[in-house]
C-alpha cells in the first residue's frame, strides 16, 4: 500500500513510517495541514492516516477540505480525543475510521489494511505509463519493458512525480519540495544523486536516457 501520514509529532510520524515500511509499504510523510492537504491532491494513496491536532489548524477541517475537492482516499483519524462527541465529529467531517491514542500498531495496520480494502474512485488510474515504464501507485511497482525494477522510495517518488507530469519540466526545487518539503535543508547536489541513480536502473548501455536533462531548469520524462 501507498501511505501518507499527516502527523506533526516527528517521533510518532518517525515510528509509524518504520513500522509501515517493515510490512513493505510505501510511505511518505507531512507535518501540517498545508503540506498534508498539498500531498494528498498531488499524489496517488491507498490510505491516509491523519492526526487531528496539528500546527497550522485541525484534521478535522483538513478531512473536509479534502472530501470538499473530491479526494475519496479512505481516511484514519488518530487522536488522543477519545470521546464519543469526538468521535462523531470525525465522521462527520469524512473519516473513514477512528483510532485514540494510545494504540496497538498491530491494530492499526490491520484497519489501514481493511480501509485501502474498501472500493475508491481513484483505483482505475492507479497505473502510469510512459515508454517502456509502468508505475504502478498502489503496489508502488516499476517496470520496464515488463521486467520488474528495485527501487528506493525516494527514487520511486522522484519517478513517479516525473511520469505524473510526464512531457513538463520538473524543476530541481519543485522536485525538493514535493519530495522533502519546503523546510527540507538539502545536501548539495541531492536531486542529481537520485536522478543518477535511477538512470543507472531505467536506461540500457549507450541508450539515451529516459529521464532527460534540461539545461539549467531540471528533469522530465517523455510521455
């Protein structure tokens, strides 16, 4: 499954994103409603697991906003609100499902797995294509050519926001953003780095190569 977390506790977010990725799924995180909002209309998931306290407003109000521009995405409100009041109220904003802290994670992943069970709209354009790649965004699986392909889940997001936009020109500080936020203080050169990685696994010896350079603005993939 493909997760997003939207929990500003950085420890819990932390714990929770190890433990998800033990039981293979892919994972990717935001911290307040801004980035969380952002990431769930830019971005393809399973499952939504969302902290009703966060800095910049509430997930309540996120949940709606989010169920308001047509996000169907099953979501998992987790809280430390533990009254039936509530709990209500969580429902009624959108959620799916309602978990207080604290938790079992073995509960938890259980009903995250019980909610990406249920039907959603968005499932039919889970696959993208683009040449002899397919992407898969609910099994978070690559292939060229029909072989399957390893990747890490950074490269797989940088892939995967490539082929999403496939034919436009991502630029190296959108590409930062969308993959570690505006916040994120990079090493330098981080974005080539994983450019250069994934073209050491999607291109054949002395082929051009997929994902093209654009002097001096960023990446893109032809469609």
């Amino acid at each position: 499954m493909k997760i997003l977390i939207v929990e500003d506790d950085h420890r819990i977010a932390s714990l929770l994103q190890r433990g998800l990725e033990r039981k293979a799924h892919v994972v990717e995180l935001a911290h307040t409603v801004q980035t969380g909002f952002q990431a769930a209309i830019d971005g393809l998931f399973d499952v939504l697991i969302l902290d009703i306290k966060l800095p910049d407003g509430d997930g309540m109000s996120l949940c709606e906003k989010l169920r308001n521009v047509g996000v169907t995405i099953p979501i998992l409100m987790l809280t430390a609100r533990d009254s039936t009041e509530d709990k209500i109220a969580g429902f009624h904003h959108g959620a799916d499902d309602y978990l207080t802290k604290p938790f079992s994670f073995e509960e938890l992943h259980v009903r995250l797995i019980a909610l990406a069970r249920r039907p959603a709209v968005y499932v039919e354009n889970q696959v993208l294509r683009c040449g002899p790649l397919e992407l898969n965004t609910g099994s978070a699986e690559v292939f060229k050519d029909g072989v399957p392909l390893e990747l890490s889940r950074k490269e797989f997001s940088l892939l995967e926001l490539l082929m999403r936009n496939a034919g436009q020109v991502m630029s190296r500080q959108l590409i930062l953003e969308k993959l570690w936020g505006s916040d994120f203080e990079p090493e330098a050169n981080v974005v080539e780095a994983i450019v250069a990685r994934l073209r050491a696994k999607l291109d054949a010896p002395k082929s051009a190569p997929l994902i093209r350079t654009v002097r001096g603005i960023g990446y893109k993939i032809d469609r």
